[in-house]
C-alpha cells in the first residue's frame, strides 16, 4: 500500500496564509480523530470509514476491505487493529500478490524440516506469528484457488497444520483482508471459491477512490509536502494556488499512493521555497492541456464499452453474436459487471455512440 507515517494533528501549523489560503483550509475542521494514526481528511466519505472502523475494531469479525489500488487498505487494517483488544499483540502482514504462489502455502502456514527439497529447517508461518493477533491478507483476490479450502478452514475451525506435519495446531486470530478485486466476479468465473467470500465478508468496508473525496486533496498535499520538505532537508513556505488548484482537478486513478509519489517527486526537484508540479507532469497527468474532470476513469470506460456494445446487439446478451461473446465474457460476468456498473435497459434511449 506504501502510505507511511501519517500523522494527526493540527497539520496547518507552521504553514503561511497564503498556503492555507491556496489550500482552501482556512476556518475549516481538520482530521484529528485520536486513534485513526495515518489516515488524513475530513470529507463525509472518509469520515463514514472512520466510523466504521470504530464499530468493528471492538470485536473479532472477519473484515474485507474493499478498494482501489493506492487507496490506503492496510492503513485501515492497522487502525482496526490498533483501537481492537488485540493492540498489544502482533499485527502480521502478507501480501498475497507478491508472494509466488508455491512459496505462499509456507509463509502462511510454515512447514517442518524435510517439508519439501530446500525445508533444511523448521518455519513459523505468519498465521501462527498473528496467533492472539491480527493478520491481514492484503489483496486476497490473488490467493491460489489450491490454498483458499486451507485459509477456510483456519476461518470455520481456527486450526491448520503445517507443511509436512499431521499435527493440528489451534490458532486465534483475527482476519482482516484486502483486495482491489471484483471477488464476486472471479466467484462466476470460478477463480474465487464463494464459501470463502461469504466468511471474508462478514464486515465489508469499501474505500472511496480519491476523486470521490476531492475536499481531502489539499490536506493530503500539505502533509506530503511537509513530510518530503522534511526529509530531504528543504524549506518550502509556499504552494502555488494554480498547482493546488490542479492537483485538485486531477483524477488521480493511483489514489493517494500516486499524490505522494508526485509530491515526492516535485519537493525533490524544487529549487526554492515554492513548491510546485512540473508543467511537464502536469500536462502528461491532465491529458495534454485537457480539463481534468474529462479525463475517465476506468470503471467509465467499462461502462461506455459495455453500453455501446449492447446497443449495437440491441441488448442481446447470448448467443454468438451477443454483447457476451463480442466482449469476450460469459453471459453471467456481463450481467454482474452490468449491475455493478448501473446498466440497464432503460439506459438505451439516451445513449450517443
């Protein structure tokens, strides 16, 4: 997820009037909700989160969150840990997606000497680490279909076994997994099994993309530019009201995780006090010179391919010649992926190829 050290607080301290004024924060409450450490703003979609996370932390429910890549999933998980009765023991992670496959059994669940070829000793898996704990599963989409009736069990029965061994070990932890997936999709497509998504989404808690929170942009931007000023040593007093301004307008389809890389980039090239994004970024970022708010996003370009393409099948959905097989997706995944995105019939008559 690569968002670190958020900080609370009152984040306009130190800062000039013409920053806040540039801002657009002047007057207005900041983020300050004690316990929620690195997760910043003030919107009603941000706000609605926290006050998840303060219902479900009290208990030990399984959580899924849900959302877009760069939207700050673990930072959420390590909240929901940090205000639960388990903040005193460990918060173990594993990124799903970024263990091979063969691997991913054993960091899971560990293995005994002699396991397999190169097992030339004992391994603890990350399960048995979060024992009494938390664990999160970030993007759990990617977990081979082979592993999901293991990772099941540990949620029905609270027990496993290690590679190689016929001991069964209990365990007590508490799941908190992630994904940028459409999990009931794969369930169609028979990638995800759906007795596991049923024990994965007990308490769903979906991110809003940052372009649904645009209020929470100039703080973000005004954190960033605090903590990249930092460490690297430099003194910015000033952010230029038409860089704010565009960073505002921008989509930005990578989330908070793309801001922090773009404000990084630009503290490290400014030569002064100002801070400002490269005419060059910012072209490439606004498409070319075109208004931001043109620019879509992908869930828009689904849903305009998926329109125009049952418009021209006049909303026939099967057969060689439906809207399925010309998209190249079985009957059933175009109508999940048309209810999800809102398409129906009605849709037609105003459509514009």
């Amino acid at each position: 997820m690569g968002l670190q050290s958020f900080a609370f607080g009152d984040i306009s301290h130190g800062l000039s009037d013409r920053e806040l004024v540039a801002a657009d924060v002047v007057g207005k409450p900041l983020a300050q909700e004690a316990g929620f450490d690195g997760i910043i703003g003030q919107s009603s979609a941000l706000r609605k989160v926290l006050q998840m996370i303060e219902h479900v932390a009290v208990g030990d429910s399984t959580v899924l969150l849900l959302g877009e890549t760069g939207t700050g999933k673990e930072l959420v998980a390590r909240a929901i840990h940090n205000r639960s009765g388990r903040r005193d023991r460990g918060f173990v992670k594993v990124n799903c997606a970024a263990i091979p496959s063969g691997l991913l059994e054993s960091e899971l669940f560990g293995h005994e000497r002699g396991a397999f070829t190169g097992a030339i000793s004992q391994k603890i898996g990350r399960l048995e680490l979060a024992d009494q704990g938390s664990l999160f599963l970030d993007e759990i989409g990617d977990i081979p279909l082979e592993l999901q009736p293991k990772l099941l069990r540990v949620l029905q029965e609270r027990e496993f076994e290690r590679l190689g061994s016929t001991r069964t070990k209990k365990v007590d932890v508490r799941v908190i997994a992630a994904t940028h997936r459409d999990l009931e999709g794969m369930i169609l497509e028979k990638q995800f099994r759906s007795d596991l998504f049923y024990r994965l989404n007990v308490v769903p808690i979906f991110l809003p993309p940052l372009r649904e929170r645009p209020e929470d942009i100039p703080l973000l931007v005004l954190h960033f530019v605090r903590q990249f000023a930092r460490r690297t040593g430099k003194t910015i007093d000033t952010i230029r009201p038409d860089t704010m301004d565009a960073l505002r307008r921008y989509r930005w389809p990578g989330n908070i995780r793309e801001l922090e890389n773009v404000i990084e980039r630009a503290i490290i090239l400014s030569p002064g006090p100002v801070f400002r994004v490269s005419q060059q970024d910012l072209r490439t970022r606004l498409a070319a010179g075109h208004n931001a708010d043109h620019v879509q996003t992908l869930e828009e370009v689904e849903r305009n391919h998926i329109l125009k393409t049952l418009k021209e099948t006049r909303w026939t959905l099967s057969g060689p010649s439906g809207a399925a097989a010309r998209l190249g997706l079985n009957r059933s995944t175009l109508y999940f992926r048309m209810k999800k995105l809102g398409i129906t019939r009605s849709l037609n008559a105003g459509f514009d190829s």
